[in-house]
C-alpha cells in the first residue's frame, strides 16, 4: 500500500491524504487520545511502530 502511494503521488505533501483515499482510510489528526501504531517515513522510506 505505501509503495503503491507513493508512485502516484507527485508531491509528497500529498501523500496521507492519498493514502487514506486510495486504501479507504479515515484521516485522523494526531492528539493525546489517539495511540500511533505505525508510522510510514516517507524520507527515509521506512515502516515501523514507534517505542515510547
């Protein structure tokens, strides 16, 4: 799913929201209530679960 992303995106700021829509995501901000599970590096290209 994120290769598949990131070749149709042109610009990367574009990349969660094509995300989302590509793969039927709901877009959710960030905020003390909500646990990251993964996070998708678009810099360094990498997949992983964060450590607290």
């Amino acid at each position: 799913m994120y290769r598949q992303t990131k070749e149709e995106v042109t610009d990367i700021q574009d990349f969660p929201d094509m995300f989302c829509r590509l793969h039927h995501f709901d877009r959710i901000l960030g905020s003390d209530e909500v646990s990251i599970d993964f996070v998708l590096d678009t810099d360094t290209d990498r997949i992983y679960s964060p450590s607290e």
